[in-house]
C-alpha cells in the first residue's frame, strides 16, 4: 500500500517498514546513508533507486517528523 509518493508498506516486505515502492530499500536506510556521509549517486548505485526516490524518502521523513509531537520530560 503507498502511503506517500513513492514510499509503500506491506507486512510482507521490511516487517511493515515504509520502503521505496517496488524494492525492499527502506526509508531509514537510505536517510541513515545519507547521514553517515553517502552521497545521493552513492546511495543511487548501492540501492538501485533513483534519485527521486530518494527525495521521495527526504519528503517522507521530513513529514513524518514535522506531525510528531515531542514533551520534555524533566
């Protein structure tokens, strides 16, 4: 099921991980690539995705985290 552009979840593929529609990379992979010093052509090459994919993923997150709500505990 696409639960953004680009971006699916199946209980079948990741353990139900949002993942790039049509493969198995999933969303923190690529984030966690890109964070660790991966350039996108790297990430490109590696993972055999695109790079819309990987702006897909980017749009993804940041949605995700923008939605989140964080209390301070202390």
């Amino acid at each position: 099921m696409e639960i953004a552009p680009r971006i699916s979840v199946s209980e079948t593929v990741r353990f139900g991980k949002p993942v790039i529609t049509g493969t198995r990379v999933p969303v923190d992979l690529i984030l966690g690539k890109l964070a660790g010093g991966m350039t996108y052509e790297e990430v490109i090459v590696e993972y055999e995705i695109t790079r819309d994919d990987i702006l897909a993923a980017l749009n993804y997150a940041a949605k995700t985290v923008s939605s989140e709500e964080v209390r301070a505990v202390g």
